[in-house]
C-alpha cells in the first residue's frame, strides 16, 4: 500500500513543566492566522501551565510571523 506525501503543522507552547495548548494548522499560515492563534493560546496556555505573571514569549524568524509583531 502506497502512501502519498503530506505534512502536518502545528503550533504549540511548552514549557520545563509541562505542555500547554496545541492547534492544528490546516492551510498555508499567514500573518492574520498566526496573530490569532496567539491571541486564542498563548495566554490560555499560560495559564494552564501556571506561569500567566511571569512568562515571555519569543518566536523564531519565519517572516509570516514578522509582520505587525
């Protein structure tokens, strides 16, 4: 049985103690969408983890995830 090609995208939060929140990327990730899966995670996913006052964010340089930050 065959299998063809594909790839699955993910955006995720983790942390030394534990893993927060995950969403599923089904298209092509633009500035907009990326915007508002942090607007939707990252803070619920702090929270989660415990960290809410004291946690910083950082990315990488992916120019998708440039624009407007």
């Amino acid at each position: 049985m065959k299998h063809g090609g594909g790839s699955v995208m993910i955006w995720g939060c983790i942390y030394s103690f534990g893993v927060g929140g995950m969403t599923f990327i089904e298209n092509t990730m633009h500035h907009k969408d990326y915007l508002a899966i942090l607007k939707n995670n990252l803070h619920k996913s702090a929270e989660k983890l415990g960290i809410r006052q004291i946690f910083q964010y950082y990315q990488d340089n992916d120019q998708s995830r440039r624009h407007g930050l």
